[in-house]
C-alpha cells in the first residue's frame, strides 16, 4: 500500500455534507481531503448560529492537524463573512498559528478566484436569507466585486439545504440567462449547495465564467499544494490555475 499520500484538511460545518460529496469526484491521484467537524448547537441559517461555529476553531484544528494536512480549509461561506471583511483572513490566521500549518477560509478562495477570472460584476446565488445576502454583497464589494443580480433559495435551515440538487441550482441559474450574461461571472455560495457536476454544463450555457464555494475551495487548496486537478470543472482550473 502505497503511504506517499497529500492531504487537505477540511473544518467542515457539522450539517455539510456536500464537500465530502463533491470534492472525492475530483482530487488529483495521491490526494485525499481529511476533515473534522465545527460545532454549533443549532441549524439555524442565522447569524449568530452561523458565527458560534468559530468558538471550536481551536478544537477542531488542533484535532484535524494530527492528520498532518498540508493545509487546512475552513469550509464555510457565511461562517468567514458574516463577521466582516477582515474575519475570514483573521480566521485563516488564526488556525496557523494554532497549528502551524497553512490555512485558507472559503470567502477568502471565492475572492481569490474571482480576482483570478478578473470578475468585477457578478450574479449571485445562495441559500442564504436576505439578511445574510446583504452581508456577503457588502463582503465581495468590499474587494472589488460588485453583485450585480442576486437569487436565492432563501433557506432557514441547514438541512433545507442539503436537499436542494445541483440540478435545482442549475435551474434557477437558467433563469437568469439574460442577466448572467451581462455580468463577469456566475458565483454560487455555500459549501453545503452540490454544484460542481453542473459548472461545465452551465459555463457553456451561460457564456461565463462560473465558481462556486466548493469549486474555489478545492482550488485554493490544490493552489496552496501547486498540485493540477485536471478533472476539475470550470474555467477557474483551466485559466487561473
């Protein structure tokens, strides 16, 4: 059996269940995700519920790192905005220091693959509540990203949306054809919303880039490793790798 294997680790929300679906399907050979689970005590899409997570940072990465990742992903969307704009570099910080090794929140991955496919203007796509679409627009503007257009599944609870199909989020993209594209990209937020098995399809369909929490999250780890994932969808693995 061969031992010579590279890690991700991934601090995943403890009601996510769509990275460890998705990521599997497109991990380079020799390259396995590890992760462990955040706490919170509720699944409220609420702020205050979404923000407890961060109290077990500190649990869940020291335990994480005894597997020995080469970096660690903080794999919730809102849970590193919803604090404001310097949160989700304070968190990826703060799990360094802890552990000693490189970390990345998934608002920072979606801002640095955005940036990577030069969007400026994006149409937006979440689960989220109106009062937690509000923050992220403000998040992404904050780094020079404008939400152009915005819809959203307007989910209460976590497992509303982990029942959602990537092909419902397909769907509602179609939708916004005509809007989409006359934006720079298509983002898709929350790591707990399937995605990935659509972004080809609808990247040609739309005639935009498209990236979405898992897609930049993965990217941003693999970048971190400068390992290729040839598998993976979207111009965000083809352009900005």
């Amino acid at each position: 059996m061969n031992h010579d294997i590279r890690r991700i680790g991934v601090l995943a929300p403890p009601a996510n269940v769509a990275v460890e679906r998705e990521w599997p399907s497109y991990l380079p050979d020799g390259v396995v995700m590890n992760h462990n689970r955040l706490s919170r005590t509720s699944t409220a899409v609420a702020k205050d519920e979404l923000l407890a997570m961060n109290a077990s940072v500190e649990r869940a990465a020291r335990d994480l790192a005894f597997a020995q990742p080469e970096v660690i992903v903080y794999a919730c969307t809102s849970g590193s905005f919803l604090n404001g704009p310097d949160e989700a570099e304070a968190l990826s910080r703060r799990i360094e220091a802890l552990t000693g090794i490189p970390a990345v929140t998934t608002s920072q991955a979606v801002i640095a693959a955005l940036h990577a496919l030069r969007a400026k203007r994006v149409f937006m796509i979440t689960p989220y509540a109106d009062a937690v679409n509000a923050v992220e627009a403000s998040f992404l503007a904050h780094f020079g990203v404008t939400v152009a257009g915005m819809d959203a599944f307007r989910c209460a609870q976590s497992s509303e949306i982990r029942a959602l199909t990537s092909e419902q989020v397909a769907e509602l993209a179609r939708a916004h054809h005509g809007e989409i594209g006359s934006c720079d990209s298509l983002f898709i937020s929350c790591t707990n919303l399937l995605t990935m098995n659509e972004i080809d399809e609808l990247e040609a369909a739309l005639g935009v880039p498209v990236v979405s929490s898992n897609q930049a999250s993965l990217w941003a780890a693999l970048s971190q490793m400068k390992i290729a994932a040839p598998s993976a969808p979207g111009r965000l693995f083809r352009q900005a790798a």
